[in-house]
C-alpha cells in the first residue's frame, strides 16, 4: 500500500510536492522524506519531529525548514 506525502516550504527554496512511501510504516515514511530532503537541504544533519500522520523537518536540532502531512 503505497502512501503520499504531501511537503510544503522545503528547505530555502521553499519547495513544495509530494513524495510516495512504500507503506505507513514509520521506517519506510522516513526512508521517502530524507530521500526528498537530502535533495532540497545542505545539511545531512535532518531529522522529523511529528509522526507518520504529520510533522517538521528538523536541521541542526531545532531548526524547523519544512513540513510534510499525509495526504487522505
């Protein structure tokens, strides 16, 4: 069961899309969103605060640089 992502204000180009994890398993969601973010940010230091429903890419340990939501 394939599961879209929707991404909004990416990095600082602000980039906004969609991007599709293979599941709604948590590893696979965070497999798709750092493939996208490794794309659109400098920084490799990325994490996610939030969950598989929504939430914020997080760089340097508290810089918010983007949101992703699933889309229904």
């Amino acid at each position: 069961m394939k599961v879209i992502y929707e991404i909004k204000n990416l990095g600082r180009g602000k980039w906004s899309g969609e991007v599709v994890a293979s599941s709604d398993h948590q590893e696979h969601v965070e497999a798709a969103l750092m493939k996208i973010a490794e794309k659109h940010l400098m920084s490799r230091d990325i994490d996610f605060h939030g969950d598989t429903e929504s939430g914020v890419f997080v760089v340097g340990g508290f810089r918010n640089v983007g949101e992703y939501r699933r889309k229904p």
